[in-house]
C-alpha cells in the first residue's frame, strides 16, 4: 500500500510539549499514480464492458486519464466457442480476452473480484445468493477505496438489465459508492498498517436514459447541442479521433498502410475480441461515433445539457478529474437530496443543496434553486464561510403537477467569481396511488430500493408483470397507497383485454390513512381455449380519489397449459411414438422467441410447405415423464465432441424445462429450482456410433449427464434419436436433411423436489443452427448463431420459469417421503482463484491493489530470486529464498513475452506487431485461433505451489535447458501468496536480469 504524508509519535509529541490528546492521525490514505484510477466502470462479466474501450482510449489519449474496470466474474459459466475449456480454465481464457480488448485503451486494470459465474439467470437476489453479497461488496469496496476513482460507470440497477448478474453488478455500484464513502461499512479496511480512507466517488453513470435529439457523430465536440429526452446529464465522447495505433500493409479493409486508425476501429476490433463468447474477428470498417453516458448521481458542480460546455468530449470530467468550468476549484462538493423522492402536487416538501470545500472555507456567495413552471420555493439563501455547508429550501409542487413524471430541480452556488450547478429530481405521484402487488423479483427490487438505494428511485420502480394459464384464473391484488397529508378513498378499476374476464371489474376502497395502504384484489380468469398469437397482453389498472386518478398498466403474459395423460404401458424409449404410448395433447413447438432473423426458408425454423412443423408428446407412467419430441429443420449443424456437450444453444438440439413446484420464480430461485435437460441429437463421437448425449445447463445440478463425462446428476435419463450425423464437419459435405425425432425418459425422482401434479411448470425449447462458418471458410463452428423455438415463446423463456407453460398430471400422487423443497443448487463449474492467474497477479504486484479485493498481507519476504545455470553435476533452476511471518500458499509463474494482452486471432498481416495484436486481417481468411491451453499461448514456461512454513527457507524449482533459455530472455517471475486466512500477497520480479 502507497501512503503519503508522516505519522508523528506519541514521543515526538511530548517532546514537543503537547498533550497527548493532540497526537496527530496519520495522514489520509491518498493513492499513488499507480494505483489511481479516474474512470472506473464495473460488470459482470468479460465482453459486458466493451462501451468503454472508444471513450476511455479518448480519455488517455488526449486527456491523461486513467481507466480501470471492476470485473465480478471471469464469465466461467459461459460457453466456449473455440475450446473445450471449462470452470476456471476458462476463466483464465476469458481474462486474457477481456484485456486484450481493452489494452490499447490504456485500460490495463481490469480488477477481478472472483465471484462465480453461474447461468444466465435475471434474478439479482439469486446471483447475491451465489456471490455472496456481502463479501462482494466487501471487495469492491476495498477496490474502490484503493484506486480512488473519481468517476463510475457501468450497468443499471433495474431490472432492465436482464441478466441477475447484471443487475447485481449495476446494484454493486450504488452500493459501492455508498459503503466507500461510510466509515461504519467494513471498518477493518481503515484501521491497521494498510489502513485505507473512506472516498466519495464524484459522479455516477449507471441506468440514465442517453435518448435525446442533436449532437453529431462526425465532428469533435459531438454533444454539443445535443438535448436529452429524459432529466438525465447526458455526457458525449467523439471517437473520430485518431488513435496511435496505424492500418498495416495488405488489410482486408484497404486503408492506407501506416495511416491511424480512429478510435472507433479500435473498439469496435476490441468488442470482436471475445471468441469463446462466439464472436468474430472485426473485419469492418469504422465510422465515427459519439458514444453517451447518462449522470445518475453527482457530488460535483456539473455542466447541464443547456450549457454549451456541456457538449465537450471532457464534459465528462467536469468537477471530477479537472475544473469545472463554471469556475469552482477540483474537489467541491455540491449536490441536492429532498426530504422525500415521491410527491403529491400542492403539498410541500424539503430540498437541501450540500456544499463542501476542498480545502479551507466556502466561498461567500449565495444558492438559488430553480424548480419547474408553476411551482415555487424560497431562496436566494446565503452560503455560509465554513468547510462545509448545508441550505434546506422548502418546495412546493404546482397543483396541476403532472403525475408519474419526474421534475427536475436544479441549485446554483454563485460567488461572484465562480458558480456551481447542480440537480436533482423527484417524482410526482396520484395522491392515492394503485399498484399490482409485486411479487418475486419485482418486489424484492422495490425494497432494495427503499432500504439501500434511494437515489436509485429516480431509474423507476419495478413493472407490473404477472403470467395466467390458458382457461385459468388468477388473484390480481392492487396495492392502493396515500402518499398524501390527508385520508383518500375511491375506487379501483380493470381494463380487460378480449377474452378476459373478472368478478368485478371495479371495487371500492375504504378511507386509507396518510401513510398507510390498503389491497384490493380481483379475480381474473382468461377465456381462451388456445394459445393466442399475442402472449403479452395488457390490463390497465385505474385509482381514483377525492380530486384525480392515478393508473398504471400490468402486463399479463398467457402461457399454454396442458393435461399430461397416463399410459398404462411405459414407453419404449426407441425414437418412435408407438400407439398408446402418447395418448394426450400435442404440443405446438413452432413458436420463436429469439433469432427469427436467421430463418432461411419454410422448410428451416420448425415449419414445412406442408405444416408439419416441431412438435411434442408428453405423458407419465410410474414414476416418470416421457416425451416425444418431433423437431423440423433443413441444415444439420456442427456437431459435438463430448467435451462439447454443454451450451446446447451452440448447435441443433431440444431442451426440455420443468419446474416441479411451478414455484421456481416466486422463491426468487429461478432456474435453479428447476430440472433443464439439453439434448443434442447426434454428436461427433465415433466411439459412441455419433449418437445424442445430453447434459443439465442453467438448473439445480448443471454438468455434464451423458457419456464417459458423466456427472450423475441426470440418473436414469433415457434418451434416443432419430438423427444420424452426416460425418462431417465441413460445408463441402452435404448437410440437409428434414430434422429429427427424439424420445426421452426422465425418472421424476431426478427432479430437484417432488412434482406438484396441479402445477407443474413445463416448457420444450428447440435451437435451431445452420452454416455457422466464417466468412471464406467451410467448417462449421461450435458458435451461437440459433432460432430459438419453444412450446411458450417468450423472450429469456429459459431464465424465467413463470412464462413456462403450466401442466397438471392426473391421477398423479409423487412418494410420500419425496421432499418438497428443492435442494440446494450445485453450479458444477468453481470460479478461477485470482491467485492463480499471472495477468491478474502481475497487475497486483503493479499496482498494488490486493488480489481479488481481498486483504493484503507482507507476510512474505522474497529475499532472493534467480536463474541458476547448468554446470557439471548440477541442473538448471530457480533458486529462492523467502521468509514467511506465517504459513501459506506460494504460487508461482515463470513466464516470457508480453503477459498483458495476448493474442486471440491469427492474421496473415506481417506488418501488424505489438500494440495492435492481431486484431487487423490482410485476408478473408484470417481470424483463426492461436493455441491457447495449456501454456497460455506459450508465456507460461513453468508453474508451481510451494506451502511455506514460518521462517526463512531456501527452495528451488527445477529447470530443463529450453525453459532456462527462455527465461534468460525475458523471463519474470510473478508469485502470489495466500495465507490460510485469504490473505494475499503479489510478486513480480524481473528473472532476465537475476541470474
């Protein structure tokens, strides 16, 4: 840890005469230029950051601004496109990936906490669940207040952000700014010899709205004029600039060899460079553009979008990393809070403008607050000549004040020779307002909200959403409450769409109290007798009061249903529906619920000429499920190794969902209550005849289920098929062919709990993929490209167990001793220990930051390290010497060549070295994948473990005469220790000078 400034003793001040109450604190923690960041951005997982590359490469470039980005995850739980690594192996991989799209940035910290990546899921509460939520707040605090960034960027909050892990890591950041800037949260990270201090982050940009009219992509300054739609600050960055990094001789794109490249080239290479994650090598051309950040949060005087300063590209920075422009000096603070964020019109509240020196006093001057048309507050007020100041305003909202809008208010602190402005926003609520009453993840939203994070209010409160069965019907109760000083009533009111009725379709209200709420609750039954074309449809909900109405719209989404009947005889599981065997309803699986775009025809995508599209059977007998699954398509796909037989969305296959409860979302589990079988139906496995193999992805035990792979976690699973594989991989070989049949058997015992035969949660998905070759290549690729199908087609079908299909099973009983709560889950796949990886321990030793967020340590000396030749009777090595305060864990790394940003695609270009590399083809043809396991590309020479002892021990690693050469060149040691305690240590030494 860098500390600056000198401790004064006790000593030394009796000595000077002062009592010792006056013993002098140790200076602030205040970082060094290797470890500060100015911008720092956060996600969960590599390739989710790519928005920054262009700016942040601007940023450097022309304003000496430093980025850095908190990384949760290393993405383990992903796929892999171009290798058959898995769990932290792939992890290792991705980490490489998601520096090399950044490194010419200048972005060369990416700080990985070493949370585990899961499955896709869009359930933060789940992804806190496997996070550990407060020890990832731990650690990006501890981040935080190392780098001490001025600015944070990243994900919203909301649910908006799809994937759990992405809410989480966007709810990371509002939590983090918070717990970084409070001596109360995690305290031990200020105490001690590498005590930190607490920091105040000066703006935020996670979940603002960057929609709005003006500005231009072709010139400098591209913000300029630009105006938001919404009451976010919106911030722009031109990427036309040219960057250092210049077009090689022969590129595919013919550009002048030796001329820049734009920005925007640069990060649009950068997001290509992620080829386990299915993406390509960038062969385009770009264009310039003007990338936006929206300002949820500031603590600085700013430049609103009205100013003409608000459109310059360091706009961004304004108040942060350099002055702003309306004249005060880095480092005041100035920001507005309200005494409540919702309002009711023409009933007054309290808004308060905080001011702070960065050193000495306040200038003496006056703020004024400006609040919309027809409103009013008091004011100018004075500023008082101290540090810091805080000056309360009393506000009232027009009486004719739109509601369920945000209204902007804004404070200007003039002093005569500089002003500061600042806004905020509240919203204008019905004095008595009617709401859906959330459930699942909506609800538990609204409450972090309250509890943790109200400024975050202003990005919305959860949606209204709810699912019904077709023919079903469902309670829909609507939480009525006064925001107001008086008692409301009214009424409640339902908007039905076709084929839907009610028990009433209007109920009344009794007085509710200032404060208080009350709950009307409907029955709703859907009337159809098939699955309508439109799932979604909307009810809007209607509250009245004494003087107005208030409303807001549910969307309701309509699931298929079904019976599952009986067979008396089991079936045979031989690919074929014999008679008897499937005696109830068939299932329609021709409905796309993402990627209608690569449909090639009527014979492609579940359909035919002849309307014999994808299809199911569904019955039970004993104890089991049994399906039919008829599957229509017209190109066969590349088919899997068994090492590949995970991420089914990568290739032809089925994935059969069932939730036993129906349950799943309500207990804020998702899939991960669930049982999800993914079959692919043939697979290039010639010592098996090339047959299916399945495996459970995104469930309560994911892993492998088929083959000499087997993880147990699907047993007595029976699966055949119909489909033989063509033989090859290569698109000169014929791939047509008409589909497929699948039958499969799965024991409801493998269920994660028992069956609830009157709501079982149900969904058949078909993944359809076709030519997945590259461009002037004929082999097809283990790659995303797919139509995704199902039984209930709706988007994230398979992350959200309540737009599953609901079935019953009569006559249906499960064994009485069967348990009815899901077992814990069982993600397979452990997350890669930071501690074993050399960019991420190199970048420690750097830097200074702790691995992973974690507690550092010096328990480790590292008194010598060195390369010992070969001579007569005696074998090459490394020879060290250490001395450990305490037991742990040496890692270590002896590696060669440049660790920061190894390449991720070949290309022919010969002119095209180091810092571009190889991210520019010279022919159609390039964009290949260098051999990456098990060396990392060959810059791993050699790795070992050491457990240490208390005390100075001398040790060495052996050496063949190759590795010794290597490291002769350019060899570094990097070594990483970890006391039993999770504490770690970062080493990096030099080994080309140290022999």
């Amino acid at each position: 840890m860098k500390r600056l400034g000198v401790l004064l003793s006790v000593v030394a001040l009796l000595i000077a005469g002062l009592p010792a109450t006056a013993q002098a604190r140790p200076a602030p923690y205040q970082a060094d230029r290797a470890t500060k960041i100015d911008v720092m951005g956060e996600w969960a997982h590599p390739d989710d950051d790519t928005s920054i590359i262009g700016p942040c490469g601007v940023w450097h470039q022309r304003y000496g601004v430093k980025c850095g980005v908190i990384m949760v995850t290393r993405g383990e739980g992903g796929g892999n496109a171009v290798g058959t690594e898995l769990g932290p192996d792939l992890g290792l991989r991705r980490e490489n990936e998601d520096r090399v799209a950044h490194y010419r940035s200048g972005t060369v910290d990416i700080f990985n906490l070493d949370r585990i990546d899961f499955f896709y899921n869009q359930s933060a509460p789940l992804t806190q669940y496997f996070w550990d939520e407060e020890e990832t707040l731990r650690r990006v605090t501890r981040v935080i207040r190392t780098t001490q960034p001025e600015i944070y960027i990243g994900f919203t909050p909301t649910l908006a952000a799809g994937h759990g892990n992405h809410q989480q890591a966007g709810r990371l950041i509002w939590e983090g700014v918070l717990a970084a800037a409070d001596p109360t949260r995690f305290p031990e990270q200020l105490r001690g010899k590498n005590a930190l201090s607490t920091w105040q982050v000066k703006k935020v940009f996670s979940g603002g709205s960057t929609a709005g009219t003006g500005g231009t992509t072709t010139a400098a300054n591209c913000a300029t004029g630009f105006v938001p739609t919404s009451q976010d600050t919106v911030a722009g960055i031109w990427t036309g600039y040219d960057s250092p990094y210049k077009w090689p001789a022969g590129n595919v794109q013919g550009q002048p060899a030796g001329t820049p490249k734009i920005w925007q080239q640069v990060a649009d290479e950068g997001r290509a460079a992620y080829p386990t994650q299915s993406r390509v090598m960038y062969k385009g051309t770009s264009a310039p553009a003007c990338p936006k950040f929206a300002m949820t949060q500031a603590f600085v005087p700013f430049q609103p979008n009205s100013s003409p300063a608000a459109g310059r590209d360091d706009a961004i920075l304004f108040g942060a990393t350099k002055p702003d422009s309306g004249g005060l000096p880095v480092g005041t603070l100035e920001y507005l809070t309200f005494s409540r964020f919702a309002n009711v019109a023409d009933e007054p509240f309290q808004a308060t403008v905080h001011l702070r020196a960065p050193r000495g006093k306040l200038a003496k001057g006056n703020v004024t607050l400006t609040v919309p048309q027809g409103w009013t507050t008091d004011g100018p007020k004075p500023v008082p000549r101290r540090a810091d100041a805080a000056i309360t305003f009393t506000v009232t909202p027009s009486a004719t004040a739109p509601v369920n809008q945000l209204a902007k208010i804004s404070a200007l602190y003039s002093t005569g020779e500089a002003t500061g402005y600042t806004d905020n926003v509240v919203r204008i609520v019905s004095a008595a307002e009617g709401r859906f009453q959330r459930w699942g993840n909506w609800q538990e939203y609204d409450e972090w909200l309250a509890r943790t994070a109200p400024q975050a209010t202003r990005l919305g409160r959860s949606a209204a959403i709810q699912s019904i069965g077709v023919g079903r019907t469902l309670d829909v109760p609507v939480v009525v409450h006064n925001w107001s000083a008086e008692p409301q009533s009214g009424s409640v009111s339902l908007g039905l769409p076709p084929n839907f009725t009610a028990d009433a379709t209007t109920k009344a209200y009794p007085a509710v109290a200032p404060g208080t709420e009350t709950t009307v609750t409907f029955k709703v039954t859907n009337t159809d007798t098939t699955l309508p074309a439109t799932q979604n449809v909307d009810v809007p909900i209607t509250t009245t009061y004494a003087g107005g109405t208030g409303s807001e719209t549910l969307t309701l989404s309509v699931v298929p249903t079904t019976a599952i009947a009986q067979t008396t005889t089991a079936p045979t599981i031989d690919g074929k529906a014999s008679a008897g065997e499937y005696p109830g309803q068939t299932l329609d699986l021709g409905r796309i619920w993402q990627g209608a775009s690569t449909c090639t025809g009527v014979d492609d995508c579940g359909v035919s000429p002849t309307g014999e599209g994808s299809t199911a059977k569904v019955s039970w007998s004993d104890d089991a499920l049994y399906f039919f699954v008829h599957v229509r398509d017209d190109f066969q796909s590349y088919a899997v190794t068994p090492a590949e037989c995970v991420g089914h969305w990568q290739a032809d296959s089925v994935e059969i969902l069932l939730d036993p409860r129906g349950t799943a979302s309500q207990a804020l589990m998702d899939t991960a209550n669930t049982f999800k079988l993914g079959i692919f139906p043939f697979s290039n496995d010639p010592a098996h005849g090339n047959g299916p193999c399945w495996s459970r992805d995104a469930d309560n035990h994911q892993g492998y289920s088929s083959g000499a792979l087997d993880t147990g976690n699907a047993p007595g699973v029976e699966v055949a098929s119909t489909a033989t594989w063509v033989g090859s991989n290569e698109t000169t070989v014929p791939h047509t062919y008409t589909g497929y049949d699948l039958e499969v058997k799965i024991p409801l015992a493998t269920l994660p709990a028992a069956v609830d035969p009157a709501n079982l949660g149900l969904n058949i998905t078909p993944y359809d993929n076709d030519d997945t070759s590259a461009a002037g290549t004929t082999t097809l690729r283990h790659i995303d490209q797919s139509t995704r199908l199902g039984w209930s087609a709706l988007g994230s079908v398979q992350s959200d167990p309540y737009r599953w299909g609901r079935a019953t099973m009569p006559g249906y009983t499960p064994p009485a001793d069967r348990p009815t709560t899901p077992a814990p889950p069982d993600v397979s796949n452990p997350n890669l220990n930071g501690a074993l990886s050399p960019q991420t321990i190199a970048q420690s030793a750097r830097n200074h930051v702790p691995i992973s967020g974690r507690v550092p340590t010096d328990d480790l000396k590292l008194l010598y390290a060195g390369l010992r030749p070969a001579r007569p009777g005696v074998s090459p090595a490394l020879d060290l010497i250490t001395s450990a305060s305490g037991p742990g864990t040496a890692r270590l790394f002896l590696t060669t060549g440049e660790l920061g940003a190894i390449p991720v695609y070949t290309t022919s270009c010969t002119t095209d070295p180091p810092p571009d590399y190889g991210l520019t083809p010279c022919a159609v043809t390039d964009g290949g994948i260098p051999p990456w396991a098990p060396d990392m590309s060959g810059h791993v020479v050699k790795q070992a473990s050491k457990q240490l002892t208390p005390g100075v021990r001398h040790w060495s690693v052996p050496l063949t005469a190759a590795q010794l050469a290597k490291l002769k060149t350019d060899g570094h040691l990097l070594l990483s220790y970890e006391t039993p305690d999770n504490k770690v240590q970062a080493f990096d030494v030099r080994l080309s000078r140290r022999r």
